[in-house]
C-alpha cells in the first residue's frame, strides 16, 4: 500500500508545467498534456490554491499559476495540501494484548513509546524533512537538466496554441448564438 497515490503523482508533475510558466495553464490542458485524467486534476488544483500554492484566474487566457516562487513552494507543503497530513504508522498498542497478561498488561509493557512506534514517527520525521527540504524548483531543476532543451519549447508552443484554440472556440461559439 501506497502512502500518498496517484494524487500527490499527479499535481507535482503539474506543478511542474508552472514553475516557468509566467501565463495562467488550465487544469484541462494540464491534464491532457500529460494524459492524465482532467477530472482528478481539476477537483485537486483548488486545493492548492486554498492552501495558499497557486492563484486562480479566470477567463480565456485564465488557469492557474504558482502563487509564489517555485523555490518558496516545498514538496510537503504540495502533499500536505493534496492528502493532508497523513500519519505514516498508526500503532495499535499490540504490545499491550497478550493473551499472557490476560487482559491486564503489566506497567513494563506498556511504558514509554512502543518501539516499533517509535522507529515508525523516526521514519516519518525523516520522510517529512525530506520533503520539506525539496522545492518545486529543486524538482525542475532535475527535470530540465535530463530534458533536452527543445523539449520546453515544444511544451510552450502546445500550451500557447491550446490559449489561442481556446480563444477561436469561444468567438465561433458566439456566432453560433448571435445567429440563432
């Protein structure tokens, strides 16, 4: 069983297309770039937003955008956002039931933290710091210095056509209505 799934996967892969992106990207066009569900993009991107990560606009040239900088913006503070803080261990204080303290557990068994706990919150706080040390810009980083260079451009000249698609459909829908 995964920790964090395909939600946390697929918002910091978006996040990506935004870190020097300076024009507002749809969650529609984020999500077919990457062929990844729009549905599952839209209901999470307002999640970051409300956390403070992105600012929304609206409009045909409207989307989302990072709302500070990519280095500002720590890959906890993004999985935070999307599964909310989720406890890596929850322990069941097993230590506690043997059938040998026949319901009645001695005080050693059950002082202090339970041990498999506590290399269970060591974990976590490991994991956390980790997260909380990387940035939307240390994962860009790694990124576009695998990516050939061409590559980004690419990726701007799709996201710049889908505004200007976006655009003709509204005007042709226009005088569609106005004909009627």
């Amino acid at each position: 069983m995964a920790l964090y799934g395909a939600s946390t996967e697929y918002i910091l892969h978006s996040l990506l297309w935004l870190v020097d992106n300076p024009e507002p990207v749809s969650s529609l066009d984020l999500a077919e770039l990457q062929e990844i569900p729009a549905a599952f993009v839209a209901k999470l991107l307002p999640k970051l937003e409300k956390a403070g990560l992105l600012a929304a606009s609206e409009g045909l040239k409207g989307g989302y955008r990072l709302a500070r900088p990519a280095g500002e913006i720590t890959v906890l503070a993004v999985v935070d956002a999307v599964e909310g803080q989720k406890s890596l261990f929850n322990c069941q204080e097993i230590r506690g039931r043997c059938t040998l303290f026949d319901q009645r557990p001695p005080e050693w068994a059950t002082r202090g933290v339970c041990g498999i706990h506590g290399v269970m919150l060591r974990a976590e706080q490991a994991m956390r710091q980790e997260l909380a040390e990387t940035t939307l810009a240390d994962l860009a980083r790694s990124v576009r210095n695998k990516a050939p260079a061409l590559f980004f451009g690419e990726a701007q000249s799709w996201f710049d056509k889908r505004i200007q698609t976006r655009r003709t459909h509204k005007v042709r829908q226009r005088r569609r209505s106005g004909n009627s």
